[in-house]
C-alpha cells in the first residue's frame, strides 16, 4: 500500500477542485469516489449558475468564497476549455416588500464586494428581457453572473489533476476511516489507502465520512431540487439568469438559458433521505407555476428531460463547514452556491492543509491546458481537415448535436475515460438532444463495448445498476 500525502473522499466539484489545486505542488494526492465517473452527484445536477455573490451574508465563508470562486471560474473555464457564458442574472421583485428585498440583496452584495450591481425598474428589465411577466415592478442585475457546464467543470478540473500525477480510483467506496501509526488509513470496498491527511468532499455522504474518523459534529439534511430542461426551441426564451426573491426554501425557482443551448427551469426544494432524485409530478407542476410568474410564455410543452440534485444543507449552520483537525479536513454543508465557490472552496482547504503542516512546493512543470475537439463548432474547411485526418470524425453519431465518433473515441482514450453512456454524454454531448439519446444510444452502446473489450449487456447508462440490456453475456472479453 502506497503512503499518499493527501486522499480526498469524493469527487465532485470540490473534490475535483481540491485535486486540481493540489497537483500544482509537489503532493501526492489520491482521490477516491464511489460512483463510476466524475461528476455523478450533486454536480451534475444543479442550476449551473455561476452565482454573483449577493445571496451569502457578509462575512461568512459563503460570500467570501463565492465571489473569488466566480472570478477564478472565468479564467478557469477559458483555460481548461470548459463551456462558460457571462449572461448576468436578474431577481425580479412583484410586490413593494419585494422592492425592499432587491436593495437589502444589492447592499448585501455590495459588501460581499460584488462589483456592477444595478436596480432596474420594470420598463428597464422589460426592454432588456422582452419575455418577463408585465407584473414585474423592478429587479436586480448582477453582471457577473455566468452559466457553465458543471459537469465538464468537474471533469476538466479532475483531468487536469490526473495529468498532473493525482491518482483517481472511481468505484471505491471509502467504507471506514481509522488513525494508525500517525497516519489516516481508509478502508474502501477495494482495499486500504493511507495518507497524512485526508479532505472529506462526499457531499450529501459528508456527515456520514466524518463520523467515520471523528466524532458527530454536523448533519447533511438532504434538499431535493427539481427541474425541466427544455429544447433549444425555447433556449432564447431569456438572455440570462431570472430568479425570483429567496425565500426560506432558499433562491427561488429560475428560469435561465444553459450554455448548451436549452432552458432550464427549477428548482423546488423538498426534504428527501439520502440520494434520492426522483422527480415527482407535485415538484414539478410548482416548478412550472412559479417559472410561468416570471416568464408567462414558457412553452413547457418543449420539455426534453426531468431531473432531480440533491442539495446538501447541513443542519447546524447555513455556512460551508471547512475545518481541520488532527490532519482531517472537512469540505461539508456545500450547498449552493457551492459550484460557484468551488475553485475558493480548493484554495482555502490546501490553506488549511498547510496550517496542519503539509508542505507545498510548486512543481515547475504543472500542465493547466485543455483541449477537445468540438466538430460541431468547427468550419466546413476544418471539419473536412479533420475528417481527412481521421475519418472517424466523419461518422455523425449523435445527430441532434452533431457528435462525431471521432470525439467519442477521443473521450475513451482521455485521462478520464467514460465507462457508461451518460459518461460519454458528460464528455460530448452525445444524447443532449432533443431525441435525448433515442437515436445514438444504441451506437454509443457499441462504440463503448467495441473500445473497452466488453459485451454489449455490460454497458450500463450511468452509474451501477443502470443496465440497458438483457440476455446471457458471453463471459471474458467480447471484442479481443
Ligand atoms: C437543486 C440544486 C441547485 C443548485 N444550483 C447551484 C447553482 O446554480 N450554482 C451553484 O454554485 N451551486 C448550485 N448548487 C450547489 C452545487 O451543485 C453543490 O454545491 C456542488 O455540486 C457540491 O459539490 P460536492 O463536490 O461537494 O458534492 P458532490 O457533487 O455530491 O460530490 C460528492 C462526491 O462524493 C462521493 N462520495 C460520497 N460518499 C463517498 C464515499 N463514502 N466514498 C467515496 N466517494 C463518496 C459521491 O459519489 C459524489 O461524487 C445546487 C445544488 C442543487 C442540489
């Protein structure tokens, strides 16, 4: 068993970001996640809004985070090539209490040092968002808000860590945590890791991670968020983010344009046990009610996909839970706006690290470049080059996004190869379409089993469990 300096628990954004952050210095980092890809959790399913700043109360580590984890994401995103578009957002005020609530946000953004914020009358709003209902008396703009790919986020973050010498094992479920010898050993279904630190980033799991190797101090109370992704039909139905004021239920149901194109409208929030993200027809008939207060002419009936996340609130406190004991580090309680802080969220915690005595030195060589190649974006006059070159980039296999075997080949020769369909979507966009997969599943089904020297039945649509097919698998490889 190879000692590790560091092993986070959890790779979604923050363990992600964690990873990325670490493999800039001399550290040997492992980081472990139960499901079989990336991004399986929380991260990929949320709003994707890169968050402004002005929901946090000032001085916590919430606003403190958020605000430097947007300007980071920025750069990020242009570097590691991670989809990414500045809109801005609006929260619209119907009722003169909501006026009130728009000035205590812009001053509470102001001191969070959100910079660009701006209250705009109804008629204002309107020229600029011609779709908003005619009740909207007023609403505050946040020019710095953006959109992003969350879950290519993550990806790219987690690519870029391994790149540089972080060790992932996907499918590794950390199972118990004990101090040995002044050292943390893990326990995992796929045997022991040690390390002299440790980062807890299992999100909705974080209380339970905890309790493995410290005594209960905290309590994740899952909050289940529902929501409609809507054909690109409507994707112009706004040009940036709308929010509604927060409430106790948190910011409210939006209605914002994705960077792939679509509408997304959501969330609710409803108490749930554990990981479970089930939509239902009451979550989602809320949904529709409060996003049509907003944007009356939402066609719903451009509906493309349901989904569910699963927010993480810790019980005893609103704020992120990020502390260091005896080497053990929590990243716990990152509920929203917690994509939007994630890159602040890696930087405090290797502070923490440091503090508890790791020691941080830069490697000269650290690689922060990415690169893939997106046919559908190309010109007639590169795509053909392309296809000259490698003719599978002139196999169309997703038609509703234009994605080419070539780049699905790309992603399983990457550093963090797809093992499932939906794996593959979150590295192409095959099956983001409006057919949502009904015409390249079954051809993503047989690149990956070709590729990856298995039967056809043992390709699952994402993590385990999700079988596709059915009938009497061969045993041992089915393409040697
Ligand atoms: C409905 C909703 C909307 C949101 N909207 C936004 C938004 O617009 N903007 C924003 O900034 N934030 C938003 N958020 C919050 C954001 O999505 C989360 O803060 C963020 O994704 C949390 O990332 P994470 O890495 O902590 O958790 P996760 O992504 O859940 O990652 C935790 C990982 O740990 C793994 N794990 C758990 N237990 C173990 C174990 N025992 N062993 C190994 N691995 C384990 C899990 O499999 C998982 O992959 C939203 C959240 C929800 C639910």
């Amino acid at each position: 068993m190879l000692m590790q300096d560091v092993i986070i628990i959890g790779c979604g954004i923050v363990g992600a970001a964690a990873a990325f952050e670490l493999a800039k210095y001399q550290v040997r980092v492992t980081v472990l996640e139960k499901e079989n890809d990336v991004a399986n959790g929380t991260t990929k399913a949320n709003s994707a809004i890169l968050h402004a700043g002005y929901d946090p109360l000032p001085g916590s580590l919430m606003a403190r985070l958020n605000v430097r984890g947007v300007a980071l994401a920025k750069k990020l995103c242009q570097k590691l090539d991670v989809p990414y578009r500045a809109c801005g957002s609006l929260v619209l005020a119907f009722s003169p209490e909501e006026c009130a609530t728009l000035e205590t946000l812009k001053a509470r953004g102001e001191a969070n040092g959100v910079p660009g914020l701006e209250i705009l009358s109804g008629e204002e709003v309107r020229r600029r968002e011609p779709n908003l209902s005619e009740k909207v008396l007023a609403a505050l703009y946040a020019p710095t808000a953006a959109i992003c790919s969350p879950w290519e986020y993550c990806l790219a973050l987690a690519e870029t860590a391994v790149r540089n010498g972080a060790e992932l094992h996907l499918e590794t479920e950390v199972t118990g945590i004990e101090k040995a010898g002044g050292l943390w050993l893990v326990h995992t279904n796929r045997g022991d890791f040690s390390a002299r630190y440790l980062i807890n980033a299992a999100g909705v799991c974080a209380d339970a991670v905890h309790d493995m190797a410290a005594p209960h101090e905290f309590s994740i109370r899952p909050s289940r968020g529902e929501y409609y992704l809507l054909d690109k039909a409507e994707g112009r139905r706004v040009g940036c983010t709308v929010f509604q004021c927060p409430n106790q239920d948190g910011k409210g149901v939006l209605v914002s344009p994705t960077v792939h194109g679509n509408l997304i409208v959501g969330p609710n929030a409803c108490p749930v046990v554990g990981e479970d993200t089930s939509t239902t027809a009451e979550g989602l008939a809320f949904v529709r009610e409060k996003a049509l207060k907003s944007v009356p002419s939402v066609a719903f009936g451009q509906s493309i996909r349901n989904f569910a996340g699963v927010r993480a609130h810790a019980a005893e406190t609103s704020d992120f839970i990020l502390q260091e004991k005896d080497g053990f580090v929590d990243a716990a309680g990152i509920c929203s706006p917690g994509l939007s802080a994630a890159p602040a969220i890696a930087e405090y915690l290797v502070e923490l690290l440091k503090n508890a005595g790791l020691t941080l030195e830069e490697k000269p060589d650290f690689f922060c470049q990415r690169r893939r190649v997106r046919f559908k974006e190309l010109s007639p006059a590169q795509r053909a080059e392309l296809v000259q070159e490698n003719p599978a980039y002139g196999r169309v296999i997703c038609r509703c996004e234009t994605v080419t075997e070539g780049e699905i080949l790309d992603a399983l020769h990457g550093p963090i190869p797809p093992r499932s369909v939906d794996a593959v979507k979150r590295r192409v966009n095959a099956g983001m379409g409006r057919c949502q997969g009904g015409f390249c599943g079954p051809r993503v089904v047989e690149i990956l089993a070709r590729e990856l020297g298995l039967w056809p039945e043992q390709i699952q649509q994402d993590k385990n469990g999700t079988w596709l097919l059915c009938g009497e698998t061969k045993g041992g490889s089915a393409y040697v």
